[in-house]
C-alpha cells in the first residue's frame, strides 16, 4: 500500500491527519511530520529521510506538503532522487482523503499524486458563485 507523509508548518500536518482520520478511521499509511518555529531544512530533510527510510515502501509514498517553495516541500525535494515517492504541495482535507481512499487501490504513487492532485483542485470552488449560479 502506498505511503502518505502530511508535512507542514506548525501544527497543521497533525491537524490535518486528525480530521482525516476523523472522517475515515485510523490510517496504517498515514504519518505527519511538522515543521518547527526553529527547525532548518537540513533538521526537515533529515526527519524526512529517517521517516522514508522508516517506512521502506516499495509500492511508493506521495508526501503532501503545505506550500510550494516552503521548507517541507524543499527538504522533501531531494528525496525523489532516492525513494520512489511524488510530492504534491497545497495540502488540504480534501486531497488528504482522496489520498487515503485511493490510496488503496491505485497501482502507483504516481497516479495516486495525479488523482489527488485532481481531486484538489475540484475541491476548490467560490461557494457565493456556486450558489448565486445555480439559482439562475
């Protein structure tokens, strides 16, 4: 089964993988790493990399990081090079599920990223348009 590893600034990846596991049960697959106040890239990257290492997954790990350009992504980055993992950044409950559910089903973390990443982007909507449109 393919891994899932939630990291972000402050409390939100714990957060996040709490109100995942909220909706959809206790997650075997399912780790969170968080980024201290005070913690550098190289102290991100090395959790990262203990964690992979860690968890050995041979059918792949999609990391979800909080932002582009953020200190969980970029200490996530270099770890392509040496696990077989996809990292999408922009993290929210909406792609974590979709995460979690087909998470057990696809063949590879390569189509878990590109349907999470869909899965995303659809769940991003204006509620105010949404329903102002549909009353038309």
């Amino acid at each position: 089964m393919i891994k899932i590893i939630v990291t972000a600034h402050g409390e939100l990846a714990q957060e996040l993988v709490n109100s995942a596991e909220l909706i959809a049960g206790k997650q075997s697959n399912l780790y969170a790493i968080k980024r201290g106040a005070n913690d550098s890239l190289i102290q991100m990257q090395k959790r990262i990399g203990i964690l992979l290492r860690s968890i050995n997954n041979e059918d792949g790990t999609l990391i979800l990081t909080d932002m582009i350009g953020g200190t969980s992504c970029n200490a996530s980055a270099p770890m392509c090079i040496s696990f077989n993992m996809e990292i999408l950044s922009g993290v929210n409950l909406p792609m974590l599920l979709s995460a979690i559910f087909a998470s057990k089903s696809v063949v590879s973390a390569v189509d878990l990223a590109d349907k999470v990443l869909f899965d995303g982007q659809k769940s991003i909507i204006n509620v105010k348009k949404m329903l102002l449109d549909s009353s038309k």
